[in-house]
C-alpha cells in the first residue's frame, strides 16, 4: 500500500478511535502506535490494510479490552 494512502487510513483510524473512546486525537494516536494493530497495519502481508477504518479501530478497542 501506498505509505500516503496508508498515512491517511491511520488518520481515520485514529480519528475514530478518538471518537469512540472519547479521548483527544494525541490520546488516540499514542493508543494506535501502542497497540498490536499497528505493527500488523504497517505489515503488507497481514492484510489489515485492506479493511474498513471502523473495523481496525474496533480491533484496537477490543485489544485494549482484554489487555
């Protein structure tokens, strides 16, 4: 994936993130780079890329459920 178009999916990711927590965008964004979703998003072969921004941000909010 084109890392621009990567760039702005992570942005509405976190956006939604921010969002659906309630929490500001600089909260959101430390939560997406410190979750196990980032390190897969950043992984081509992992697919995530290729699915909604609502779905990766609701993986992340179950992520941060079970930790």
């Amino acid at each position: 994936m084109n890392e621009i178009l990567l760039w702005r999916k992570i942005a509405r990711i976190v956006t939604l993130l921010s969002q659906r927590l309630g929490v500001d965008a600089k909260q959101a964004l430390n939560i997406f780079y410190s979750s196990r979703v980032c390190t897969l998003i950043h992984n081509p072969k992992s697919g995530l890329q290729l699915l909604s921004d609502a779905y990766v941000a609701e993986e992340i909010v179950m992520e941060l459920q079970h930790s």
